[in-house]
RNA sequence: CGGGGUGUAGCUUAGUCUGGUAGAGCGCCUGGUUUGGGACCAGGAGGUCGUAGGUUCGAAUCCUAUCGCCCCGACCA
C-alpha cells in the first residue's frame, strides 16, 4: 500500500504545450514522465512503475519460451560496429561515447558509441563462450536502456532518443531450428501483448537495416501511428507499407506482343508524368513507363515503374546494396543522355549502359506490354515500347507501393489501409551476423558450421505509451489490469477521519490479499480534486470512503471503465473488494 | 537534413502587426470561510520576455545571427 501523501505524483490541469497526441498529453499530466530535452524522458515513479509491470510480464514470458536473460553493456568499443555489417547505415543514428575531451582538439572518429541495439556485442559474445551443438539452440534476451540519435524525436516516448525496449537474440545450429525459435518468440509476444491489454496485431514486415530472410513487426493500431498496415479482415493477410504486395498483376499474365515499331516523337519542355499525360500528347500515366535513377554504393542502377505508381523505396532493400539513394540531375545526365523527364531504359538508347549495376522493373510495368518513354534525348519520349522488346531489364521484382482497393494477393478482395504503432518487432536475421563475426559451432560429424540467428525487439517504454493511446477518454487515462501501475485506488475523502483511514487500511489489506497494488489518496484535497485526479491516473478500480458513506454504513466501488457506482455495506465491503479484485484479475488472464 | 511554426513566471498564455518602464489564469506561500466532481475572499512571492549582437532617446515588440522546442517528410522499438 502507498499512501498518496507519501509518494509523488504531479498531476497536471492543463496539458503541455509541446505535446500533440492524448497518450503524450496523459503521460505528462498524469505524472507519469517529465521531458528533459527532445526525446528524452524522465520516468516519475508512477510511470516507473508501468515500465516495471511490463517488464516482469515480458520477463515472464520470454522465459516461458526459453529465453535467458543477461544483461550487456551500453557503451560499446566502435570496433565492433565497424568490423559488423550495418556500421554504414548505423552510424548516423548512434550517439558517439568519447571523453569530452578539453574542448581544444578537433573531433576524431569515436571510440566508444552508445549502442542502438546489441547484435555486434552478443555475436562475438557467443562465439566466444559456445562451440558445441550441444550448447544449441540458445535464446539471449535483456530489457535495457536503447540509444538512438533519431533524427526527428516524436510525440512523447513514441519515438525518443533514449528508449526502453527488450532485446532477444536466438542462435540455433539449424535453419529449421531458427523457423521454430522464431516462431516461439512470434507465440510469446503474442502473449506479451495480450497480457499488459495491447492490442496489437502481427503484420509482415520488410527486414530493412538489420537485413535477415523474414520478418514481423506487433502493430497497435491508432490514428497517430508512424506505419501503414495493408490488410485484408477476412484473408487475415496484413503487412506493413514497406513489405506489403498487392494481386494486381494476374500470376498467368500473358505478355502483350509488340504492337508496332518503336516511334520517336517530341515532347519539347515535357518533363514530368502529368504533362504527358495532357493534350496534345494524352499518354495516360497507366501507359507509361517511369525510369528512375539510384545510386547504389556508388554506381547508378534504373528502377522502371508505371507512370501512375509510385516507388516504395524500402523494397528496393531486396537488391541488396548497402546503401542506395537518389541520384542527383548531375549523376544522371553523364549516364542516361538526357536529363530527368526524359528518361527511358530502352536497348541501346542508355549512353553510357555499362555503368549500371542493374535495371530493376516493377512486375506491373508487364500490365502496360506497350507504352511510351523517354527517349535519353531531351525533349523526346519512345511510343510502342514493348516491355519484353525493348527494355534491358534485369530482373523484375515488386517495387512499387501497393495503393488501398487493389486486390488482397492472398483472397483477391481489396486491401484496407490503417495506421499503427510498431510495438515489437520480429526477425529471422540468418547467418549475416554470424558470418561477419565468425559465429561457427561444430556439430555431431565434427563439421564447422556457422550458428542461424534471429532477433527480436518489444519497445517496452514505447508500449506505455500505445496502451495509452488506445485505452483512453476525455477524463484520463484507463489502465488494463496488468500494466496499470497500482490495480486499486482508495480515495478516502475525509482522511481526517480516523475511521475513514482505519477503513482504508483494511480495505487495502484486503485487496492487496487478492492480488493488488493499492495507492491511498488520503491527501487533505477537495473531493472534486480527488476524482479529477482518479480519472485522469485512470486505476482499474476505485473505492470510495467519506463521512457521508460511513453514516449510511457504505462504501463506494467504481470501475474505470464504467459509470456506475457499486454501494457496498461496510460489513461486506472487504469480501466485496476482495471477490472484485479476483475478478477483474481473471478477466485480465483470459 | 529539407519545409512550416514557435520561444514571455513552475504550467497555460495575452501583449509583437502599429517600439514608450510586462499582464492574466492555473499552481505555490499566509490568513479566513468552505468541503462528494478541478471552491471562495483577502494578502503575498515569482519574469535580465531563449541567447548574442545591432537599430533607436527608448526594444518582449524592428533587423541580423544563433540555440531550443513543436509539426510535416526520409528513419525506427
């Protein structure tokens, strides 16, 4: 039992000005987190409190499926980032972890970085201590402080500098034995989120950054979330915005034969999808095929797209450089002939075709069979192009964004597109890691083989903060049972009665009995201040005790969730408390 | 990093356009009256107006630079 009094809780009437979002605004008027600078929180002890209760419910799980916790270091020797495989891509999102230094010398390369996540220390960890299959599989998890330079801290604890999460690394001696880790960790976030009363849903997710062959993100979804799910309720199908496909091209599509020769024509000052598009030239943007030009480590490689869709760049991951971007007008013109606007990947119209890594088309580009492009020559597009002619593909692949409507590729019936917070997120990474850092065990015929990683991430802060989003009202926060930080609020609304705190001491026995932690407001408050206070802490159950309820012989139960107040007779009212707490417990676990 | 916005008391803010000694509400302190949904009265403390330059007799207000924060985009648990 706390008493109010004793512990600390600033709540807030009004909300902070920088904050957007009501899960953000909650979080601060509640007393739950205090900003020290951009994406920097400090937890207050309520909210504290939240973040313990999510921990020892994912502690509990993960060591339900077999995970075994440690505990690593947060400041890492930079070696082990540059000799990794994602040092590149990495860096620009990681703090650097030097002495100061006197303030005189030039800034050199660091030494020490704060780590993002734990992949290059637990590797070269495990290569150390584990050579044998006998010692295999194994599943290492920490629940630790996470730092990332975001580059755009956002709405609260939702995406900050410094962050909360869980991290799981699982190494097995078989690729099967990777899927089944895998899909052991997929059941116990599952659990995870069912437990603290998050609903978050499962989606497939591209593998990014971090690399490896498959890949789930636990999406909550909300209106403010960062990420777009592409679903289908009925299908079950669900993916996030970077990795979802749609059934648009038929699996039996036929490609359309050439429908007449190539026809050069001019497009004086057409540089754009739309101007083409218009009269007099009146080339629909479903006709056309759009070329553009990336830059991957280092060499210029052409994606072809319709005129109408749009590129998602993450899928352009799957081609496998380690880092890819735009190139810029200058880089372009020396390659193609022409600027942008005029662009085409027809044969032998690429000025200088050799320097190309490659021409990736979008499989829906075999939709059009015959269109218009650039030509290379500025000022003049390409009619009659036919897709299996004319254009020096590479290789097709699915690199465009999937648009709301189009077919499910599973069922065929349209997809939806709604918004959610990624709360977990997990990988099969494969041998990427293990490679690099020359994780290698040896089995029963004494051959080396190297170990099958996956990882595994569960934003526990971040959660805080998506329950809160999706279990709200106008008057505050409503915790689930399980992450709430004390189950039972006895708000005792004439302390300076001592049978009123007599009352509420046994009360709180009772329901501490039953399962609960209790918080006693017996602070010397207005009643109105008291409930104001409750409803915006949001505790799952309340119970009142005032001078007027003892002379009637009663007191007061109110769930969060529900308008109306339980009177209980005195005489009952331990019993009472007791069976409600064991209820909604019950009602928690299933 | 690109685009937009904003910085005045612990919090929410007015005043900035049109320069003239900084105002309110909440919170806090003292006293009193109240006491079942953020009370009322009286008194009080608290601000070098983000910072640094400049213009001016005079700058929260105009100019320049710089920093912080917020929103949109790329990135992520």
């Amino acid at each position: 039992m706390k008493l109010w009094s004793q512990f600390f809780i600033p709540t807030l009437k009004e909300s902070p000005a920088d904050a957007e979002i009501a899960s953000h605004k909650l979080l601060v008027r509640a007393g739950l987190v205090r900003k020290l600078g951009g994406g920097l929180y400090t937890y207050m002890p309520l909210g504290l409190r939240v973040i313990h209760k999510l921990t020892q419910i994912c502690r509990e799980e993960l060591d339900g499926a077999g995970g075994i916790e440690l505990w690593m270091p947060h400041v890492h020797p930079v070696e082990l980032w540059q000799q990794g495989p994602r040092w590149a891509a990495a860096r620009e999102i990681m703090f650097r972890a030097d002495s100061a230094g006197d303030g005189k010398r030039a800034p050199r390369e660091p030494e020490f970085v704060l780590g993002p996540t734990h992949e290059e220390v637990i590797t070269p960890l495990v290569k150390a201590e584990i050579s044998s299959y006998r010692d295999l599989p194994k599943n290492f998890y920490q629940i630790a402080t996470k730092f990332r330079n975001e580059i755009r801290p956002r709405f609260g604890l939702m995406r900050a500098r410094e962050f909360i999460m869980m991290d799981a690394y699982s190494f097995d001696a078989t690729d099967d034995g990777a899927v089944t880790s895998y899909h052991a960790m997929k059941a116990a976030y599952a659990r995870f989120f069912k437990r603290v009363g998050a609903h978050a849903i499962a989606v497939e997710a591209d593998t990014g950054v971090m690399g490896g062959s498959f890949s789930h993100e636990f999406m909550v979804p909300a209106e403010i979330g960062d990420d777009d799910v592409i679903y289908n309720e009925a299908s079950g199908y669900a993916a996030n915005r970077e990795k979802a496909t749609s059934g648009l091209v038929a699996p039996d599509l036929v490609d359309a034969a050439p429908s007449g020769p190539l026809e050069e024509f001019a497009t004086p000052g057409v540089v754009t999808i739309a101007a083409l598009a218009a009269a007099p030239y009146a080339v629909g943007a479903d006709r056309q095929f759009k070329t553009l030009v990336f830059m991957g480590d280092g060499k210029p490689f052409l994606v072809i797209l319709r005129g109408c869709d749009e590129l998602e760049e993450a899928k352009l991951g799957a081609l496998g450089f380690t880092l890819f971007r735009a190139a810029t007008a200058d880089e372009i013109e020396p390659v193609m002939g022409a600027k942008p606007g005029s662009l085409g990947a027809i044969n032998g119209t690429i000025k200088n075709f050799g320097a190309l890594a490659g021409i990736y088309a979008d499989h829906a580009i075999r939709l059009i069979g015959n269109g218009t492009t650039g030509a290379n020559k500025d000022g003049f597009h390409v009619n009659h192009v036919n897709v299996t002619r004319d254009l020096a593909v590479t290789r097709f692949g699915d690199f465009r964004r999937v648009r709301p409507g189009e077919p499910d590729p599973k069922s065929g019936q349209p997809l939806q597109v709604r918004r959610g917070i990624e709360v977990g997120h997990i990988f099969k990474l494969g041998t990427k890691y293990s490679e690099k850092f020359g994780a290698v065990f040896t089995d029963d015929k004494k051959e080396s083989h190297l170990m099958v990683m996956g990882c595994y991430g569960i934003g526990i802060s971040r959660t805080m903060q998506a329950v809160i989003e999706q279990s709200h009202d106008a008057d505050g926060i409503i915790w689930p049972w399980n992450c709430a930080p004390f189950q039972v609020l006895i708000c005792v609304i004439d302390p300076q009665l001592p049978e009123a705190m007599d009352l509420a001491r046994k009360l709180a026995l009772a329901a501490e009995r039953a399962g609960a932690d209790v918080l006693v407001d017996d602070r010397a408050e207005r009643p109105g201040v008291k409930f104001k206070d409750a409803d915006l802490i949001g505790l799952p159950l309340r119970i009142t005790i005032g001078g007027k309820g003892l002379k009637e012989g009663i007191v007061e139960l109110k769930w969060r969730t529900q308008k109306e107040v339980i009177k209980v007779a005195l005489a009952e009212a331990e019993r009472c408390v007791a069976a409600a707490v064991l209820e909604a417990a019950e009602r928690a676990r299933t």
